[in-house]
C-alpha cells in the first residue's frame, strides 16, 4: 500500500511507498529537510511535526526520545531520520523550523529560492533551464578535464625538479666530505 505524503511549509506532496523512511520519503518530493548528522541520528535538525497520520508511523525510537523532550513528542514531534512510514493512508508533515525560517526568509539560501523558481516555471521553461545547466556543466567538467594534463605535468616536472634538486645536494655533500678527507690525510 502507498501513502500519500504533503510536506509543508513548501507544500511538496506524492505517493510514497510503506517502509520508507520519514527523511527518505520527504527528499523524494524534492523537500531539502536539514540533517546536520546527515541523517544518522545524533542531532535534531531533521525534526518534523505530523499533522496527520500520526497512526501509520513506527513508535518513537530510542534516539528521538533521546533528542526531543515528552512535550515534542506528545505534540506529534518526530525525527524524520528514525520514523519509518508503516502502513499506508494520508500523511502530512511540516518541518518544526518552519516558523525560525520564516522569520528569516531574507537569509534563504540561494539553492532553496533556485528551487522554489524552478518548481513554479512552466515546463518548457524547466526543460530550457535543465538544458542550459547541461551545457554549463559539461563546458565546467572539459574545461577541468582539458587542465588534466598540464596540471599532470606540472606535478610531474616539479617531482623531477625535486629529485635533481636533492640529487645535486648529495653530490655536493659526497665532494665536501671527499674534500675534509683529503685535507686530514
């Protein structure tokens, strides 16, 4: 069975699969949910309020009751990252920051404005912009690729200059040496 998920403040939704996982299922609609551990747990940036369909989520874990107080959990609190989508129905979540970010929407991240655009273009103007983006990237990555074999080279002869800079060092060491033997004899 799937579960119809909309994840809010950006009003993202889509049919996710049972046994997903919160964090998971969320970046799957394109929602850029923060998790400063990277999704492993050890922080609580990736926390979300259940609006609905609190029911077809797994209990609380170990690690959530860890991170969040009683009075966020009884409020339907939940670390994306550890709460696995069970069964299926309507879900609907918002980040808990989002009123912290509403407050400070004149910090956006540029990417996040980027994407809030893009999703509400047309599609031949989607389909335009993914087409220039191509093209940047590609001349980015010939560009970075046609510097590959300077940049070899470069590392190359200063390897060789090294060798003979220290090769040269030795041999003046072996003359000064052979010299003070000389001059005792």
């Amino acid at each position: 069975m799937s579960v119809y998920l909309r994840y809010e403040p950006d009003g993202l939704s889509g049919v996710i699969p049972e046994g997903s996982y919160l964090w998971e299922a969320t970046r799957r609609l394109g929602a850029r949910l923060r998790a400063e551990c990277g999704g492993r747990g050890r922080c609580d940036s990736c926390a979300v309020i259940v609006e609905a369909g609190l029911e077809l989520l797994s209990a609380p874990t170990m690690v959530e009751r860890e991170r969040l107080t009683n009075e966020q959990l009884s409020a339907g609190w939940r670390l994306a990252c550890q709460t696995l989508i069970e069964r299926g129905g309507e879900l609907v979540v918002r980040e808990a920051m989002a009123e912290e970010k509403r407050d400070r929407k004149d910090e956006e991240e540029p990417m996040e404005r980027l994407r809030r655009e893009f999703l509400q273009m047309p599609l031949e103007r989607k389909l335009a912009a993914l087409l220039e983006f191509e093209a940047i990237t590609v001349y980015q990555a010939l560009g970075v690729l046609s510097r590959l074999p300077s940049k070899a080279g470069e590392k190359l002869l200063d390897w060789v200059a090294a060798r003979g800079r220290a090769l040269e060092e030795r041999q003046r060491q072996d003359r000064r040496a052979a010299g003070r033997q000389r001059s005792k004899e």
